[in-house]
C-alpha cells in the first residue's frame, strides 16, 4: 500500500472509553432477546418454576457463580481466539500477524492483527465472536426453550458490545477502504483512497 494514494483516518476509543460507551448496546441487546424469550417461555420465570429449580440443584446452586466465573474467562479466551482466526484467514502472514493480550488496567482482553485489511475481511473478524458464541447460541435457547443456552448467548452478546462498538465506528467506511486494526487503543485505521 502506498501511503501517497490513501487518506487515514483514525477511529480510536481508550479502554475506559470503549467499556463506558459500550453500555449503549447492552440495554438494546437486553430487550431484543429477553421479550422474545419471556414471551415464548414465560413459565420459566415463575415463582414455581426458580423454586423447583433451586430446591433440585440443591446446594450445588452455591458453586453457579464460580461456574459462570469460569465460563466467562475461557469464553473471553475463545472470543478472541475467533477475531483472530477470522482475520488470520486474509492475512498474508496468516496467524504470525495476530497478538493477544489483556489490558490488565480495565480488565479487557484483545486480539490485534498487525496487517491491513479490506473492509469486508475486518467487519467479519470483528462480528465473528458476537455471532457465534452469542446471537447463534440465543437464537437456539429461544427456539428450543433452552434457558442454559439462551442466557449463554445473552451474555458473549453482551460481551462482544465493545467489537460492535468499533463496527459502528466503522458506519462511514467505504467498501473500498483499507482498515489497521490499532496497536494500542479499541479501533482502528481506515485507510480510503484518494
């Protein structure tokens, strides 16, 4: 690429920045899958049905929060896993050109790919996780009644509130563009033509 023939543009939130701005698809992703689960699988929510629930778990109730804690982290692993595969695909250096980390300050892993990509390669690496650890998983908890694996959907689509962030930061973006995933902030560059 040759930097004399594009235009950067940079879109770019720090860490804290994203994690408070990300709440804004939260509340809206809350709505869109919790009215449809509620409408079709209300007896669930009964006072009857969370009683029997917890009166069969018994006291292995008591272990669900270290459960969820640790379906959280290795769910946050394999989510970033799923950027980077996803973006290695279009990379030239396949899998050498992807990095992971944590930004231990707020908590919040990442996933960055050191190459540039077309638009369409990097709006799929970014949606990847979100698809397919959350929307796919819910869409199959509300269409089976199956709580476990709705909530499971529910919360990766909460979580990848941040990637959906940078999409939508991206709104502007023509097809033809060139995107960098940035170093060291949540974003990105976008390289258009001249």
């Amino acid at each position: 690429m040759q930097q004399a023939q594009y235009k950067e543009t940079e879109l770019t939130l720090t860490a804290a920045e994203a994690n408070v701005k990300a709440l804004v698809f939260m509340l809206p992703l809350l709505v869109l899958y919790m009215v449809p689960y509620m409408l079709l699988w209300p007896e669930q929510f009964s006072y009857g049905a969370v009683e029997g629930f917890v009166r069969n778990q018994g006291v292995v109730v008591l272990f669900y929060p270290f459960l969820m804690l640790l379906v959280f982290v290795l769910g946050a692993v394999v989510h970033e896993l799923l950027h980077g595969l996803t973006w290695a695909i279009f990379c030239k250096r396949g899998v050498k050109s992807i990095s992971y980390g944590v930004h231990w300050r707020y908590l919040t892993p990442y996933c960055h790919c050191q190459e540039v990509l077309p638009l369409h390669a990097y709006i799929l690496g970014g949606v990847m996780p979100g698809l397919v650890m959350g929307l796919m998983p819910a869409l199959a908890g509300v269409a089976t009644g199956n709580l476990l694996l709705f909530l499971f959907g529910l919360l990766f689509s909460i979580a990848a509130s941040g990637d959906l962030l940078v999409l939508w930061m991206l709104r502007h973006a023509k097809s033809s563009d060139l995107v960098q995933d940035h170093p060291d902030k949540i974003g990105c560059y976008v390289y258009s033509r001249i």
